[in-house]
C-alpha cells in the first residue's frame, strides 16, 4: 500500500479531537470539585468546629476517599471520560491513579502486587512536585532573599 494512501486511510479513523469543548467541560468540572470541596471546608469548619486549616486536611482526606471508593466501584473511570482532565488534575487523579494500580495488582499479593506497583504513576507525580517544589523554592530565595 502507497505511503499517501495509507495515511488518507489512518486519518479517517483518527477521531477528532474537540479541544475547546474538552477544554471548557474540564474547567467547569474541575470548578465544580473545587466547590464542592470549599463547601466541605465550610461543613468541617461550621459543623465540627475545626478551624479552616483543619477542615481542609479533612476535606482532603474526603476527596481521596470518596475518589478511591468510586474507582474501586467502578464508576470513577466512566466520569473521567465525560469530565476528562476536570477529574484527573485535582487531588481525585492523584488517589485514582494509586487506587486503580492497586486494583489491578491485587492478586499478585500485597508486596509484590499492591506495594510495588501501587506508585507506579503516582510516584513519578510526587517525583516531580518535590523537584519542582525545591527548584521554585530556591528561586524565591534567590529572588526574596533569606526571609
């Protein structure tokens, strides 16, 4: 088969990419989960008394719950394709990746399985955020000087 003509035929399986649509429908969800996450800082702090620093571990802690009991049921995954990156870049990615990597693993025992490859994607996240997170610092030392 002809280069050109075998390109011509890849290309009208390609699906077509909506990236304004995707990028609209990911910020409204992400927005969304953000809301929804103020409005548990609110409830922590209102209802149990916590101050606002710890009802925001606590709702922390309930969104990687709440995400890694959706992946385990099944649900999380089908969201993501409607949601797409609305889900994935907040903190729910973050427990979905390790929950769904330790899903998968699971019958290979808990060392080797579930130990071994539960960080597979999120280790190189923290990897990243920790590199980051000490190149930016010291450029703010740099630039702020020691304070």
């Amino acid at each position: 088969m002809e280069k050109k003509l075998y390109d011509k035929l890849v290309m009208s399986h390609k699906p077509i990419e909506h990236r304004g649509e995707n990028a609209v429908i990911a910020f409204l969800i992400g927005g969304l989960v953000g809301v929804i996450g103020q409005m548990l800082v609110e409830f922590y702090s209102y209802y149990l008394h916590l101050s606002s620093s710890d009802a925001s571990v606590f709702m922390i802690i309930t969104l990687i719950f709440l995400a890694s009991l959706l992946t385990a049921l099944g649900f999380f995954d089908q969201w993501v394709k409607f949601a797409r990156c609305g889900l994935i870049i907040p903190i729910t990615g973050f427990a979905h990746s390790m929950t769904s990597a330790a899903i998968e693993y699971r019958k290979e025992g808990f060392i080797t399985g579930v130990g071994a490859n539960m960080f597979k994607l999120a280790g190189t996240v923290i990897l990243y955020g920790v590199v980051s997170a000490y190149i930016f610092g010291f450029i703010r030392l740099i630039i702020m000087g020691g304070v």
